[in-house]
C-alpha cells in the first residue's frame, strides 16, 4: 500500500476528521465557541484540497476495487463541501454548541465516501456514516414537539431502507459473485431478464 496515495487520494476525508477531531476536543476543554470556526475551517480546507486536486487532473486507487478518485469525484466533492458552507452559516444563530458541528461533519465524511465507493461494502459504509449522524441531527431540536416524532419516523424508514439495500446487495452477490460496483450493468439485464421471464 503507497501511503502517499492514501494521504492524497483521501485528503478531503482526513482534513474533515481533523475537524472531528478538533471540535470535539473543544468540547471536551469546554469552549464550544469556536466549534463554528473551526468547522467552517475544515470544511473549506477541504473543499480547496477537492478542488486543488481535480484541478490538476489527480486520479488513484488506494484501496482497488473499493475506493478510488478521478477528477469528476473530486469535482463533485468540492460541490459538496462547497454547499455545507451555507449551511453552516445559516444554522449558527440555532445551533451554538459543538454536537452540531460534529454531527455535520460526520455525515459529510459519509457522503465523500459515498461518491468513491467502488463496492457496495464501501456504499453500505458510507451510507451508514452519513445517515447515523442523521438520526441525531433531527433530534436536536428536542423543544418542538415535532422532533421525536419526525425522529421516529426517520429512525423506522431508514432502517427499511438499509434492509431493502441490503437484501438487494445479497441478490446482486448471489447472482455475481461479486461487491464491486462495476459488476452491476453486467448484471442488470440478466437478473431484470430472469424476472420477467422465468424459465
């Protein structure tokens, strides 16, 4: 494993759990109130480092057949990370203390996993990361009374959700032999052809 192209290819991840990491050590010394800059730091940290290397046309695979990068993936991480910015400056006047910044940070981990995924076991993670964090997010808000309730029903469908994925990832591993990602289109037809028309 070249740890160089790890460091590189997952850049935008490490500098968002450096941000992780950061708040939640001001958390831990009790001074929530740089948890906003800090965030909003490490977010344009990595969105920069998103588009610096999609710019230069960087591609690599440091874990083959499960997460890879190539300038459309960096491009549309910065997108991303480009857009959890408004976010966080909409929300700074209702969210003050660190479990937002952490939350939001986490789930935006999730989701730059998710757009490297080349198997449905680093999919499966990625969704998890971001929809975890998730749950807790709809909660903060414990003094509407429409919060548990939303909570709940969020908490149910997306449990739903994970089953069906996760029935639907057996299938397709029954029918290929294989996680990866690229194996789908090889499939699809073949297993819509067997549905339709049983022999």
């Amino acid at each position: 494993m070249n740890w160089e192209n790890v460091v590189l290819a997952m850049l935008p991840e490490h500098l968002l759990l450096v941000g992780i990491v950061l708040v939640i050590f001001l958390e831990l010394v009790d001074r929530p109130r740089g948890a906003l800059a800090l965030t909003v730091v490490a977010v344009v940290a990595a969105t920069a480092a998103a588009a610096l290397l999609a710019s230069k046309g960087y591609a690599s695979a440091p874990f083959a057949g499960h997460f890879s990068v190539d300038p459309a993936t960096l491009t549309a991480k910065a997108l991303l990370l480009a857009l959890v910015l408004p976010t966080l400056l909409l929300s700074r006047d209702d969210f003050t203390d660190t479990r937002f910044h952490i939350l939001l940070l986490s789930s935006v981990y999730g989701v730059c996993l998710l757009l490297s995924a080349d198997s449905f076991l680093t999919m499966f993670l990625g969704l998890e990361i971001m929809s975890l964090p998730v749950y807790v997010l709809v909660l903060l808000a414990l003094q509407r009374p429409e919060s548990a309730e939303a909570g709940l029903k969020y908490l149910i469908l997306g449990g739903a959700a994970t089953a069906t994925f996760l029935m639907g990832v057996s299938l397709l591993f029954g029918a290929s032999g294989t996680l990866a990602l690229s194996a789908f289109p090889e499939w699809q037809g073949y297993i819509g052809f067997t549905i339709l028309i049983p022999r």
